[in-house]
C-alpha cells in the first residue's frame, strides 16, 4: 500500500513539473493586446497633422477621438463627422504592419453627402451610397512605401473593404463586409 501511495504521488509530482513547460509555451503563443494603439495621419488636402495615442488599457480615448475626426473631416464642407472606432484600429494595424512608425497619407476620410453627391457626378468612381458618408471609409497613401505593399497589408488585415487604386495612388479602407475591387 506504502508503494502504491509513493507512486501515486511521484506520479503527480512528476506531471505536475511537465506540465509548467507546457503551460509557459502555451503562454508565450498567446496574442497580447498592445497596451496603446497609435495613429500617425497627415490629410493631404488641409495639410493637418497628428500623433495621437487613440485607444489605451483597453478603451477609447475620446478627446482623441475627437481630434482624429477634426482631421479627417469632410475638407469641403469643414463638416465633422463620428468615424468609425474600428476603421481606426484597422488603420492601426496596418500601420504596425510597416513598423508603426509612418505617417499614413490621407486623401479622403469623412464626406458628407453633398461632397459625395458632386464627387460621384463628376467621377463614375464614387459609389452613391458610399460608407465615406457613415464615416466608415478612409484613402490613404504611405509615401515611401509601395502602394501594392500597403495593398497587401491592408487586405492581410481582414477587416472589411479594400479597394486598389493604383493610377489614383490610394488605398481605400472600410468596415464594412470583407470585399475587394
């Protein structure tokens, strides 16, 4: 009985000491959030800049927020406009694709619908009903950077639309379903 029980509890001494490994690789393939999300934009047509730590310890940072929808606004009209959180963590992410760093280029963010409405009659490449309106839409360019590159990364990221304008030399980005054109 004495052998039995000291086998027993060799054994879960035993397990309990291979399974620490096992428990620290599981660990170390486990994704980790980043603590603080970061976006770095110039809108080409106002010539605005900024660096702003957008989302921090799991949450939105709203005056953040709040100056990145003032910079990608509707230039136009100088209409402000709600964006889309998650276009934003998108941007994010395909910006910590190229090492977070770059500034990414702006060409069109929020529209509002008379700017969408003249855009569209003046281009047979403006949808109508485009989601630019809902402020879920963003194009943008990475100067020096290849634009089939930030093409790429943009569709790597899986999180909705992304449209290839090479000639136009812009990137477009939604949150809308997983699509490309």
């Amino acid at each position: 009985m004495n052998q039995r029980r000291s086998f027993l509890k060799s054994s879960v001494v035993l397990a309990s000491a291979l399974s620490v490994p096992a428990f620290a690789r599981a660990a170390q393939t486990t994704k980790v959030e980043p603590v603080e999300r970061t976006l770095r934009l110039y809108n080409t047509h106002t010539g605005e800049s900024l660096r702003s730590i957008f989302w921090a310890e799991g949450q939105y940072i709203p005056d953040a927020l709040k100056d990145i929808n003032k910079l990608l606004r509707d230039h136009r009209s100088n209409t402000i406009a709600e964006m889309d959180p998650k276009l934003l963590t998108l941007l994010n992410r395909v910006s910590d694709k190229f090492g977070g760093r770059d500034v990414l280029h702006v060409i069109s963010g929020y529209r509002s619908p008379e700017t969408n409405r003249k855009l569209a009659a003046a281009s047979g490449g403006v949808a109508r009903h485009s989601m630019h309106l809902e402020g879920k839409a963003i194009d943008i360019r990475l100067p020096g950077r290849d634009l089939a590159q930030l093409h790429k990364a943009a569709l790597a990221v899986r999180g909705g639309g992304v449209g290839y304008y090479p000639s136009s030399q812009f990137v477009h980005m939604d949150t809308g379903r997983i699509r490309t054109w």
